[in-house]
C-alpha cells in the first residue's frame, strides 16, 4: 500500500496564490508576515474555556440550533489529516424519547493559534449544526457568524502549509 501524499492545504486556490505562498516560504518571510498579521495566540486553555467559548458563539448566532452536550480539544484529528475540527451527533432511545447529543472537536493544534484561527474553525463547525454540506448555505452562514471567514480560512490553510514545509509553530505554548 502506497503512503498518502501529505495534504495541499492551498490545492483548491488559484495557482499565482500557491506560488506566491510557495516564493515566501523559500525566502523564509511566510513566519513575519503571519507573525504581524496574527500576533497573539487566544487564552482559551482548557476544554471548559473552549466549550463556554462556542456556547458564546452558538447563543449569539445560532439561538435556534439544538443543543451541544460537549465540546473538546482533540489530540487525535490532527493525526487524521484534514480533520481539525469535528462535529458528531448521536441518537439514543431513551424509553420512548429520542435524545441527540451533539459534540464539537477542535484540534488540539488549535490551542496554539491566534484567536481569528479559534474562531473560524469553531464557526465552522458551528456552521455544521444547522447545514452538513459544504455548500453556498453553509458558507454564507459561516461569513454571517464570521465576515471575514474566507480570508482566515485562507490565512489558517497558508500556517498549515507552512508547517508542513518544516516550519517551527509560531505561537508556541508558554
């Protein structure tokens, strides 16, 4: 069996893009701009801080979406590439009732980011709770909880991209 092919983060973005991510990496400047875009990391620590964070999110946007009985760093998705966030949801019968239990994952990589990355990957799978496909619908909701949800997607995708080319993380956990 072949080994997989380490993801393209950038694959889905046109290719003057890619090259220019591409050229600042070589020349070594990928690190100081996103260093001067992105200076800080967020202050979310633990699981109970991350939970009350999408909570906040969810009662601000989402009032109508059902409720979520747990939310949780993972160490594990990094390891299952593509996977930095995750959303399940299980249903059990209980007597005559059917409960659904809903569960938010974020990477744990995610604790060491600035806090527009936090947030755009809670969005995200926030967005999910209301529409499962990666369509228009969806979109339009993540930029309604986040304007700026392209453009940190698309910053999130170059840092990873930067990492997979053997780059050091830029907000190291202190």
């Amino acid at each position: 069996m072949r080994p997989k092919a380490p993801p393209n983060y950038l694959a889905g973005y046109p290719l003057e893009l890619r090259e220019k991510i591409s050229l600042m990496i070589e020349e070594d400047q990928l690190a100081d701009w996103l260093l001067r875009k992105y200076p800080h990391r967020h202050a979310v620590r633990s699981d109970k801080a991350l939970y009350d964070y999408v909570m906040e999110l969810k009662n601000s946007y989402l009032r109508n979406a059902g409720q979520i009985n747990r939310v949780a760093f993972d160490n594990t998705l990094h390891l299952t590439r593509y996977a930095l966030g995750m959303h399940t949801s299980k249903s059990q019968v209980h007597g005559a009732k059917l409960k659904a239990k809903r569960e938010i994952h974020v990477a744990t990589i995610f604790k060491d980011m600035p806090p527009e990355f936090l947030r755009m990957i809670v969005v995200h799978e926030l967005a999910h709770s209301k529409e499962s496909e990666h369509n228009k619908a969806f979109y339009k909701l993540c930029c309604n909880m986040e304007p700026d949800y392209h453009q940190l997607e698309f910053d999130l995708r170059t840092y990873l991209t930067y990492l997979e080319s053997d780059g050091e993380p830029l907000w190291p956990n202190h």
